[in-house]
C-alpha cells in the first residue's frame, strides 16, 4: 500500500514537472503570434541558444553590444555563465511564467538553452525613449524651478529625490490595471507623515479592479472619497518642487508611469489658489497676490449672475446715472437678461474648447480674433449689451488666474447654477445657490480631511498659510488637519547675545 502511494507521488512530481515545462514552451509560442515577438536561434559548441524579445521594447543597440556579441566569447555557455559574463544588473533566472510574461512585457530579453528549455535568463535592455525634462506647462513660472515632470516614472523619482535626498523618503510601488499594468509609487517622508495616511491611500489603491489605468486623472477619481463632485480632491501638478513641499509638510504623493502630472493628497480648498512663487517672494506682494486670486474667483463666479438679478429683479439698486446706460445699452435687445448671459458665457466655452484642442498658434489666433469678431458682431446684430460682454470677458479673464487648471474647470462650471438661481429668484437665487454650494464643501473630506479646513473646522494656527502667506518664521509647525508625527518645523536653539564691534574703532 505504501509503496503504490509512492510511486502515485512520482508520477505527481512527474506530471507537474511535464506541465511546467509545456506551460513556458506555450508561452513563448502564444508570444510568437506577434509580428514584433523575436525568437532568435543561435549555436554555440554543440549546444542551441534562443534569444527571445518584443522587438518593439527593447534597446536593439544594448542588444548586439551587450548579449549577442558577449555569448560567442563564451568557453562554456550555461544561464549562470551567461548572467555572469554580461555587463548588465537587474538580471534572474526564473522558470515562473508569469515572472517571464510580465518582465518580457516591460523590455526584458529572455535567454533559454536547449538542454533546458523550461528555464529562462531574462535580461533588462528596455528601451528608455520618452520626453527630456522640460518647463511646466500648465504650472509655469517665473522665480521659481524650470523643471517639470515627464511619463517616465524613474525620471519622476529622481526629480523628487533631487529635492528631498534623505533616507527618510520611502518609495512603495504597486501595480494597478489588469491590462495596462501601470506602476504606481506611493511617496512619503517616514517620521513625518500620519501612517495612517499612507494605509488608507495603499488600500485604495489595492482595493481598484479595473483593466485600464493610463493617467494619474483615471487612478484620483477612483480614489475620491465622494467622486459626485466638481471639485479635484487630490492636487494635480507637474511640479516636482510642489511634490517636496507637500511631502515636507506630511502629506503623501502618488507618481504615476506613463503620466506627466503627480497627486498629493490630503489637500485642503485654499491650496487650489497657491503657487510655488508665493514662497519664494517677499511674504507682502505674495499675501497680495494670493488674495487677488481669490477675489478673481469669486468675481468670475458671481459677477455675471448679480447682473441677470439685479435686471430682472432688483433694478432700483441701480445707480439712476447708471441704470440709464444700462437701459440705452439694452433698447435693441429683444432676449431676457438670462438668454443674453447664456448666449456669451457658451460663446466663451466654445472659444476655450476650440482654442484647447487645435494647434497651438492656430489655437492662440482663433482665441483671440474669435473673441473680438463674435463680440462685437453680436452687440452690433442686438443680441447682446455691450455691458454685459465686459463683465462676461472680466469673468472669463478672472477664471484663468487659478493655478490648478481642473480647479478652474470646476469654477467654470460653477457659474451656471448661479445664473439660473439668479434667473429664478433673483438675489435669494444667488443666496440659495450659495447656501448649497458651502454644504457641499463642508461634507467633502479629502482621504477622510476637511476639505473647508482651516475655515471649517476653523483651526487659528493653519491660517498663517492660508487666505495670506506670513513671514517664515511664522511656520514653527506643520499644519494640524495632517496630524504628523514630527510636528515641528523650525527646532528651537538658544539665543547667543550678539556685541555690535565698531570696526572703525578696533
């Protein structure tokens, strides 16, 4: 009985050796199907070599200089004489299936033998093609760092380590995308960021089972706590000195491959509306400039909805020197005030849309002459006041001075609530409107963190960094909402009395 159980076991080994073996030969043969998939077949010393490669992946010239030319100098040839005689790291030999589908699929060669086929020596010569390093587009500036981020990851992680070269920063890397297999580094600053931070944003994403994960834009909205909303939850940017900062304060970053933008999360309202100059000026003009942001916001939101309700309610809040302009302006006019703001503010988006998607010089001239043709073409046909085309051409202006650009997507779109509030109800339109509008952002949490903050819940210590920007030695300690672990910024040293010398005397 004992011995039949035995021989039963063997045949099992033997079996699922057999299995092992046919699983790798039938990888290769499926990956043969493609006309990019090279099996090349050499001989050295009695004994066959296949060298097998996505041709399309791979560095052909690393290729020939690396591997090809170093195998015929070979006195003997076997996988761990081939490993140890080729100038390249990052090289295994594995018989796992999916370890040798997954690696070929990024760039790596694969190296078997005859006398043993259900082996293989897989060799990294991924070709490195993709942008260089360039100026940011969307977050560009003047006084600060002219460098931004590109779609290879490993370049991303190097910009940041540039600025944050310490130990302290960990890299954790996951996959994420059944089909597009996309890399996805978590970054924080160990000792500094609230773990709990990083467990929550490493288990969502773990938690996502989708096929295709392409941009950072994709993996955020997966990500939100309450994706029915305009407003960005996690901070986009190409800024690989935003990254440092925020990574300084405590917070958690997310660089994505294939992606030239990086998220940070937990972010706050008030960030949307900061950019990196503000730090590197003096803290007057930067507070100022900042509040000039905000109020453009606000103006490009409101400005058009006050003028639908005060026309078509509340007209005796008017100026009478006023009001007859408004009046002469509108004689022709046969639309209510609302048709009238509709029909520019959708002119203006079509403008934007058109200009975003054709080419750059041809985008920049249909923005332009696009404007000034429609504009004046509709005041002169009566479709529209020329009061209203300033005030709808300010609020287009104002709507672009949001550093964020998904920021100001959002507050694009804000704006037609508003008028059909104003429409509706007049200035307690607008009011509602607005009522709804700051419960919305009182309920959203960014990774479970007060979106309102520092406003609600109103926290006096994170206002040095908020609607102003204090001097730096206001910034003591990192912000509360984090709930870092190292709260302190600037450590404590002793005061040493300091003597004035009169060099003219001495």
């Amino acid at each position: 009985m004992l011995f039949n159980r035995r021989n039963s076991q063997k045949n099992l080994n033997r079996k699922d050796d057999f299995n092992k073996v046919s699983d790798i030969r039938s990888l290769f043969n499926s990956l043969s199907s493609s006309n990019d998939f090279i099996n090349h077949q050499g001989n050295l010393k009695g004994i066959g070599y296949w060298v097998s490669f996505y041709r399309s992946l791979i560095d052909g010239q690393e290729l020939h200089e690396s591997v090809l030319s170093v195998i015929p100098t070979l006195e003997t040839i076997s996988l761990e004489q081939i490993k140890e005689n080729i100038p390249i790291e990052n090289t295994l030999i594995t018989s796992t299936r999916k370890v040798i589908e997954e690696k070929m699929m990024r760039g790596e060669i694969a190296i078997r033998l005859d006398t043993n086929l259900d082996e293989c020596l897989l060799i990294n010569i991924a070709s490195k093609q993709g942008r260089q390093v360039g100026k940011p587009e969307l977050e560009f500036g003047i006084i600060s760092p002219q460098e931004a981020f590109v779609e290879d990851i490993d370049i991303n992680l190097n910009l940041v380590r540039k600025r944050l070269p310490i130990p302290e920063l960990q890299v954790n890397e996951l996959t994420v995308g059944s089909l597009s297999k996309t890399k996805v580094a978590v970054i924080y600053i160990e000792g500094i960021v609230e773990q709990e931070n990083v467990d929550t944003v490493i288990q969502r994403i773990n938690e996502i089972e989708f096929d295709e994960i392409l941009d950072g834009s994709n993996l955020a909205q997966m990500l939100y706590d309450d994706s029915n909303t305009l407003f960005p939850l996690f901070l986009h940017t190409e800024r690989p000195d935003r990254i440092a900062s925020a990574l300084s304060e405590g917070k958690v970053a997310m660089v994505i491959d294939r992606s030239s933008s990086a998220l940070i999360a937990p972010t706050i309202l008030l960030e949307y509306f900061i950019t990196m100059e503000d730090y590197n000026m003096p803290w007057v003009p930067a507070s100022a400039f900042r509040l000039l942001r905000i109020f453009a916001v606000i103006f490009s939101i409101f400005a058009t909805p006050l003028y639908v309700a005060v026309l078509t309610f509340h007209y005796e809040l008017i100026p009478k020197d006023l009001l007859e302009t408004i009046v002469a302006s509108r004689n022709l006019i046969p639309f209510p005030p609302l048709i009238e703001a509709l029909f520019l503010e959708i002119s203006i988006e079509l403008l934007r849309e058109a200009a975003a998607r054709l080419p750059t010089k041809v985008g920049q001239t249909l923005g332009i002459v696009g404007g000034i043709v429609i504009g004046q073409a509709a005041v002169v046909a009566g479709l529209t006041s020329n009061i209203l085309l300033i005030i709808v051409a300010l609020s287009a202006l104002a709507s672009f001075v949001t550093p964020i650009y998904k920021m100001g997507n959002a507050i694009r779109l804000l704006r037609f609530p508003f008028l059909l509030g104003a429409q509706i109800w007049g200035l307690l339109g607008i009011t509602l409107v607005s009522v709804f509008l700051m419960t919305h952002l009182i309920k959203l949490t960014s990774m479970g963190h007060p979106y309102l903050e520092p406003i609600y819940p109103f926290r006096i210590k994170d206002w040095k960094d908020s609607f102003v920007r204090l001097p730096f030695n206001f910034f003591k300690s990192r912000p509360v909402n984090l709930r870092t672990e190292n709260v302190t910024r600037q450590p404590q040293k002793q005061k040493t009395s300091k003597k004035r010398k009169n060099d003219f005397n001495e």
